[in-house]
C-alpha cells in the first residue's frame, strides 16, 4: 500500500492531465496505478485537494484542481481589492472552441469582465473581445480548457458555485 502523500499526488496527476468525469473512473485509474482504497476515501482526498467538478464544454462534468500557486493568489487579491469588479452573480457561463472562450455575463458586465482579464495579463490569455453581455477570450496555442479555467476563475466569482 502507497502512502497518502503519494496517493494525493497521483490524483492531482490524474485530473492535471486527463479529463475526467466521475469518481469511478479517478478510482479505476487509482487501482491500476497500485493504490488500495475506498471510494469515502477518494472523496476526503478530493475534498482535501479542493478539486471541483465544473461543466465541461461538451455539457458534461469534469474534475479541475484549484488555482495554485502565487501568480494566481497574487492576481485573485487583486481583483478582490477593485472596487470597479463586476459584482458577484455576473457571470453566467463558460464554453470553448478550440483556443477560444465565450464568457456569458449579465447585460453590462461583459466589459468589466474583459477589463480585468486584460489588465491582470494571465499568460494563458492573449486577450479579450467584449459586448454587453458577452467576452470572446483568445487563447494561447496548447492552452486546455482545464487550464483556461484555471487562469479565468480569478474573475469570475461565480465559477464554481
């Protein structure tokens, strides 16, 4: 048997590179790799990592980890501290194609939202287009979707409620 600290590396590895979309399948995935537990178990680690299951661009659910790292952290407070951010409850939805996102936001907001994603330059951005109530995000080249959502949640309070 692998140690916690093993285990909890091989799940983060798990949702860092594949999609996936139930606990069966991160279970699954566990076993082969050598680990023996229970799927209670499987839940305490995931709750411990804070890894979230967020809909997915093809309408389905997928386990994403949380930000992680200073950059993130450094960017979240910053925004927090902006009086000018859109109010919580702005955001509506996410979906992808390919390099691009198409953010819904409340009527009004979009250009906020755009404002804050451009002035704060997450590099997985190249930059924003916005309307009144929608923001076409571009992305870099070899960004996943896991990633975009990843460098977006910062302006958008709401993402995983």
């Amino acid at each position: 048997m692998k140690n916690k600290s093993a285990r909890l590396q091989a799940i983060r590895e798990i949702i860092i590179h594949s999609r996936v979309k139930s606990q069966d399948e991160i279970l699954k995935r566990l076993h082969e790799s050598g680990f023996d537990l229970t799927q209670a178990t499987l839940s305490r680690d995931l709750k411990q990592l804070r890894i979230a299951k967020v809909p997915g661009s093809d309408g389905s659910y997928v386990y994403i980890m949380p930000e992680i790292g200073s950059v993130g952290k450094l960017m979240q407070e910053k925004i927090a501290d902006n009086p000018e951010r859109p109010a919580s409850g702005s955001f509506i939805s996410i979906n992808f194609s390919g390099n691009l996102a198409v953010i819904k936001t409340r009527p009004g907001y979009a250009g906020s939202l755009a404002y804050d994603i451009d002035s704060n330059t997450p590099p997985e951005v190249l930059g924003t287009i916005a309307g009144d109530d929608t923001v076409l995000v571009i992305l870099e080249e070899n960004i996943n979707h896991q990633q975009a959502m990843l460098a977006l949640s910062p302006f958008m309070p709401d993402l995983y409620k």
